[in-house]
C-alpha cells in the first residue's frame, strides 16, 4: 500500500516520520522528536547512540525542492543543526529528489564534513 504523501498534510507526515524513526531506533537509541515552537535549532528528531548524534531534518516538499525559498530552508537548517555536532544528517522529505536537487543536499557537506543522507519517497529509500 503506498502512502499519498501530497494528501496527508505536514503535521501527519511528522507524525508518521516521527514513528517510524522510532520503530527503527527505540531499542537502541534514544529518540527525541523536537517541538519547533520557538526554533528547534535544526533539529526535527534526534536519536542518541552513546556520543553519537544522528539529527532528521524533516520537510514536508511533496513536490520536490524546486520551490521558492526552500533550498535557501534546508540550508538553514543543516547549518543551525551542525550546531549539535552530529554525525549524521539526515533529510527526509516525501518525494523523489532530481539529479540536481540530490547533488544540492549532497553539496552542503562544503559547509561541514559531515556524513549526510537523504530518506525519500522511494520506498523510504535512504540515499547516500
């Protein structure tokens, strides 16, 4: 069954972001959805493995990051979350990334070494 990700709105694709992190990771990890009232300072859910730090970056784009002023958003948040330190960034947005739109995320590591990852609309695909 696939998910109609244009037709269920941001709030419950963070929620169903939300659970599934927490399907994946609560046996081993604490997770943390962030509530950005007031600024998250980059960090939508965070997931804490000993020292290591793993933060999502969670953007309801069904249609792909092409819009205006959403690159310029996911920029801004990557930076904010570099912050925190983490090992892993991870971006998750309900669509399948272009060629050009993989390459921008796959780019902000010239802001920061930092390994970077992104959860797409592909099956939940994860792409590095």
């Amino acid at each position: 069954m696939a998910i109609e990700w244009e037709r269920v709105g941001q709030a419950r694709f963070d929620r169903i972001v939300e659970a599934l992190i927490h399907r994946l990771y609560d046996a081993t990890a604490t997770v943390r959805a962030v509530n950005g009232r007031g600024g998250d300072g980059g960090i939508d859910i965070d997931v804490r493995q000993g020292e290591r730090l793993r933060i999502y970056q969670l953007k309801y784009y069904p249609d792909g990051l092409q819009g205006r002023g959403r690159r310029p958003s996911i920029k801004k948040s990557f930076e904010r979350a570099m912050d925190h330190d983490p090992h892993e960034w991870i971006l998750v947005v309900p669509c399948t990334l272009t060629p050009g739109e993989q390459d921008f995320v796959e780019g902000l590591t010239e802001i920061r070494n930092v390994q970077i990852k992104v959860m797409n609309r592909s099956a939940g695909q994860v792409v590095e």
